[in-house]
C-alpha cells in the first residue's frame, strides 16, 4: 500500500465513530445488588433459643484425635490451667469466631460479601466473582473463602486455616486441624427476624465423617462495636489455677 493509500486509511478509521457499548459495559455493577436477599442490619446468635433449634449432632472424630479430647477433659479436671489462645487475644479463627457471643454484618460489592464480626474486629472476604482458589493459599485465621449465590442462599467455601485454629472448643477442645481442613456455609435469610448460617466442617485426617451443624442470627437493632482484646486484658485464673473471669 503507498504511503497516500495508507495515509487515507488512517484517517477514515480516525473518524469513524467508535462503537457503541454493550448493555453489560454500561450496566452498573452496583445495580445487581439490589436483587440479592436482605441482609441489611446487624445480627447476633440467638442465645436465648428462642427458635427452639435442637441440639447440635456429636462430632465423630477418627480414634486418635478423639484419645486427644479425652486426655485434655482429664487433664481439665485435675485442676490443670489449659486457657485457649483466646486468653492471649489470639483471635479463634474459622469456624469459632461465627459462634462467638458478639454481633455480625454483611456488606454487599459487586465482587464479594464482606463480613464483619465485632469479635476481635474481624472481617472476612467472601469472593463472589467466579475465582478459584489458590493452589497454595498462605494459612490464615480467617482461611480463603470463595462464594455462589443459589437463589437465596449464600454458599461459601473456605480453605487455607491456619491449623492453629481450634477444630472445636466445645465438642473437640484440644483439636486442631490438618491442612485438609474445608469449612462449607449455606447462609439464608429464613423469616424477618432470622438468618440461619448451616456449616459443614471437612477434614479427612482428624474427622471420621463431615461435621454439619446450624447457627441462628436474629436481627438487632444495634451496631458493630469496637472491640479491642489488648486494652485492659486480663489471663484470670482461680486459687487453682483454672480459667477465671476473677481478675483481682
């Protein structure tokens, strides 16, 4: 082509008009939300179980890690001073920070749901926008949560714990996880009062089958605090050296 021939194809694309934008390049990303279930508020556990929900299943652990629980509860009753990390501030991490007596919030982006717990002022990222997750995720409290909507249900997949993380302080104290460890949510909104928040806890090495169990929220009209864990903390313990909210 000379240099004329070229010189005129340059400029006939110069003024052609640029295309117009597709729907999805000029729809507002923040319009989607709009159509997600109502979280909005804050919410707390229903301690007083006004639902009436039943008893959580027992954990049924492989023989060696359960051996490992009965060794702490004896060890417990023999006046031994076993505090969690918690009474270090640690925080307690996946999945017992959402059991934690301290209220939840949910705020919507195009991309994820953040979480936040006023418990140790944590907040979690729950990315919703398709992506996988690391091959090698670095451990972490909180763990790498990744979530789908289906219809009204969000359902979150979490790996990559830290395997300081406690399994269960209640029904497996001592416990913690391998690196296998997989935490699944289903969290729904059911009525105007409650949300339900069902977690599925998986880890082949230290769980003889998945542990599922549920959680109740109920709305709140109230806010997310500050909590500082450092400020004015106290490790207490009793004139036998057991956990102890005495603090003189």
């Amino acid at each position: 082509m000379g240099r004329l021939a070229l010189a005129a194809a340059l400029l006939l694309t110069a003024c052609r008009p640029a295309p117009e934008p597709t729907a999805a390049q000029t729809e507002n990303p923040y319009a989607k939300l709009a159509q997600l279930p109502d979280w909005s508020g804050v919410w707390e556990i229903d301690w007083r179980n006004e639902r009436g929900s039943p008893r959580p299943p027992l954990m049924k652990l492989i023989p060696e890690y359960q051996a490992q629980v009965e060794e702490f509860r004896k060890r417990q009753q023999q006046g031994e001073n076993l505090q969690s990390d918690a009474a270090n501030c640690v925080p307690p991490g996946l999945p017992g920070i959402m059991s934690q007596p301290y209220p939840i919030e949910f705020l919507y982006q195009p991309d994820k749901v953040v979480m936040l717990t006023e418990a140790y002022m944590q907040y979690r990222h729950i990315w919703t926008d398709g992506r996988a997750h690391p091959e090698d995720p670095d451990p972490a409290f909180l763990g790498h949560s990744t979530g789908r909507w289906e219809g009204d249900t969000l359902v979150v997949e979490t790996v990559g714990l830290n395997p300081q993380n406690p399994l269960d302080a209640r029904q497996a104290p001592g416990v913690r996880p391998s690196e296998q460890f997989r935490i699944t949510e289903r969290i729904r909104r059911i009525d105007a009062d409650y949300i339900e928040i069902q977690t599925t806890l998986a880890d082949p090495k230290v769980l003889a089958e998945p542990f599922t169990s549920s959680i109740f929220y109920r709305h709140l009209d109230d806010e997310i605090r500050e909590y500082i864990c450092l400020e004015n903390n106290r490790d207490g313990a009793d004139e036998k050296g057991r956990p102890s909210m005495r603090l003189e």
